[in-house]
C-alpha cells in the first residue's frame, strides 16, 4: 500500500559501509550486516491500545470488528469503504472530526516514519504543503491539501495526520475542520484516538494492507453512564468515554493522498 522512499542525498546502506570498510582495511561485511536497522515500535503507556491490552474492549466502545472505536455522547459515527470493504470509521463530534484506519504491520518494525514521508510527498505533488510536528500525539503532519470548493473554485483544506505504531498493526488518524486549527478544539478527538482498541487478529496479512472493518449490529452499542479514568480490577484499561451514539451511517468511499 504504502512504498519504501529513500530520503534525499541519502547514500546505499551496502556502498557507505563498503568505503567505510575499506578505509579502515577491513573485510567487507556480509549482506545481512549492512542490512538497515528497523526501529521497533515505541511504548504505548496511554494507547492506542492492542486487543490482548483490553480486559473489556466493547466496554464504552463501539464494535466495528477491526477497531474498538469509543463512544461519546452526540457523537455521528461515520463508516467509509473502499470498493466492497468497510476500511475507516469517522467520528463528527460538531464542526470537527477524525477519521480511524488501521493497517497491519510488521511484527517488530514501526512504519509510522515512512509513512509520513510518502503522505507529505503525494501532498506536495498536489500542489499542497506539510508540515512535520511533535504533537500531543507524538510526531503528526500538519497539512494543507489542495481541494475543489463548492463554488467550483480551488481551496486548500488544513487536515492534521497523526499515527501510532502497535505489534503486528499501525493505527493512522486524520483530523479535520475546527479540530484541526484550533488546539483546544481537538482534545476530545485525540483522547478518542488514544482509547482506540486494534483488532489485528492472528490471520496472515500483507503489511500496509487495511484491516477491515463491520457494521455493528445495533448503532446503539454504548452503554450509558459515565466510565472512570483509571484502570478495572485486573488493571486493564477501560473506556474514558460513555453515552449513546446519535447515528450510524455510511459514508462516501474512502479517498486518500498517496
């Protein structure tokens, strides 16, 4: 889904150690030792969290089968596919809103970084231009994508792409309207974010492929009342959000900058 870029002026892993080893007088060092090191994915102390992390997952949650999305009172949850397949799931919470899509990954490697390079490359190629941030959710992408206005004129969009390395899956965020602009417009969306539970399942997958999602069986799966901060008896994490969803619906076919 996603291809491996090479940064610029970046020189092959094999040729730099092959002068290296030279200089010094050393032997040339096999294939797998100037192979590039992965980063394995960072701690994750405040989520997103894995399934096998969740005591109760559906608890406060909505289940869409590949996520664990949380609840919030007047929230509109939003379903988005891409040919036959549910891929993302949006939540509106009033003039803002995040779009949810998580994609399997390698087992001890996180994708984020690469990630963020192709995005901000496909912007660029649009016309649009990136920013790359530390945010309240780590490293994010601030953008301004290039988009058709009703009146048929062009515009430009400010969308924000925030992004959390988990085992074997990679939980990718996209944060759009007030949310976006306004740092204090945003705060719910992100703890949304952070309370997000991954249902990567043990099946084989390709990495960068989307885990699919479901419709729930009932738009009303919330339970009500409201859920404490802090972790259940057995210490695992619980729901920071309750209340009943205001709708269920599905939404236009994903589209995304690549």
């Amino acid at each position: 889904m996603f291809g491996r870029r090479r940064k610029r002026n970046e020189e092959p892993a094999d040729e730099a150690v092959e002068a290296t080893a030279e200089e010094a007088g050393e032997e040339e060092p096999d294939e797998a030792e100037v192979r590039r090191v992965k980063l394995e994915p960072a701690p994750r102390p405040d989520g997103p969290w894995d399934v096998s992390e969740v005591g109760k997952p559906a608890d406060g949650r909505v289940d869409l089968g590949g996520l664990f999305v949380p609840g919030v009172q007047g929230m509109e949850l939003r379903v988005e596919v891409a040919g036959d397949a549910i891929v993302a799931a949006t939540v509106v919470l009033k003039d803002s809103a995040i779009q949810l899509q998580a994609f399997a990954a390698p087992k001890r490697e996180g994708i984020w970084g690469e990630v963020r390079e192709e995005i901000a490359a496909g912007i660029t190629q649009q016309g649009g231009t990136t920013n790359e941030v530390e945010g309240p959710l780590g490293w994010e992408l601030q953008a301004r994508v290039p988009v058709q206005l009703p009146d048929g004129k062009r515009g430009t969009q400010v969308v924000r792409f925030v992004g959390v390395d988990g085992p074997r899956w990679f939980l990718r965020g996209v944060i759009s309207g007030q949310g976006a602009v306004q740092p204090q417009a945003a705060g719910l969306l992100e703890q949304i974010f952070r309370d997000t539970v991954v249902v990567r399942g043990e099946g084989p997958m390709a990495p960068r492929d989307p885990i699919v999602l479901k419709l729930p069986q009932d738009a009303q799966m919330v339970p009500d009342g409201v859920k404490q901060e802090k972790a259940g008896g057995d210490g695992t994490p619980v729901s920071r959000f309750a209340g009943g969803l205001d709708k269920l619906r599905r939404g236009p076919e994903i589209s995304e900058v690549r």
